[in-house]
C-alpha cells in the first residue's frame, strides 16, 4: 500500500494537475512554510453562483506540498 502511495504522490509532483496561475482570479490565496521553504498560490474562479469554476496553484517545495496542492 506503501508503495501506490509513492506512485501517486510522485506522479503528481511530476505531472502536476491545474499547474499555473488565473488571471484574473476571484480569490488568490498566497502563503509559505518558513521553516521548509515551502510556498503556493491558489487561484479561484468562480461561476455566477459562486461555485468553484477553475482552479489553479503555483509555487515551489518538496514533493508532497507540490502533489497536494
């Protein structure tokens, strides 16, 4: 189980899903991890009932804050 796990979590990292930025954007989060260096940025879009349209993330770190975001 260990190992599927690891697959999943370097496929991720390596094929990154919704890479990228949304400009413009109706929400931007941006925040980082001081103590790893880990930072991301979330970009919403949302349709006209407020629900989540597109989504997209930026940034850098190690490979299980990159395959979860």
């Amino acid at each position: 189980m260990d190992d599927m796990y690891r697959e999943v979590i370097l496929d991720h990292y390596k094929n990154p899903r919704n890479f990228g930025t949304l400009d413009p954007a109706d929400i931007s989060y941006e925040d980082d991890n001081p103590l790893c260096g880990d930072r991301i940025r979330i970009d919403l879009r949302l349709d006209e009932n407020q629900r989540v349209k597109e989504v997209a993330f930026s940034g850098h770190g190690c490979a299980i804050s990159q395959a979860s975001a």
